[in-house]
C-alpha cells in the first residue's frame, strides 16, 4: 500500500463543506480517499466523513 498518497487537503487544514459553507471544519485525517473533518466551534461534535467532492476552503 502506498502510504505518500498525494491529497488536495492537508491535516489540520480549515475547510468547510459544499452544503454548509458557513460551517467551519477542520481536517483531522486522510484514510481510503476519504477525509475525516471535525467541526471547528465544537470538536466534540461528532466528526464528518467526507468525500473530496463535497469539501470547499
């Protein structure tokens, strides 16, 4: 497995998404072409799986 998989979106990059774009996220991890974002005013919120499609800056 290729692990220097190169990504639009970095680790701890803020981002929002296509839907809610007043949301503020924060990419937390990169697995399978998939990141994983948590909400930036609430990190105990549960956190979002996300396609790369559906992520803005």
């Amino acid at each position: 497995m290729n692990t220097s998989e190169e990504t639009y979106f970095k680790i701890g990059q803020h981002v929002s998404t296509k839907v809610a774009p007043k949301v503020k996220m924060i990419v937390r991890k990169y697995f399978a072409k998939i990141y994983y974002c948590t909400f930036a005013d609430d990190p105990e919120k549960k956190e979002l799986a996300l396609f790369e499609r559906e992520i803005i800056h």
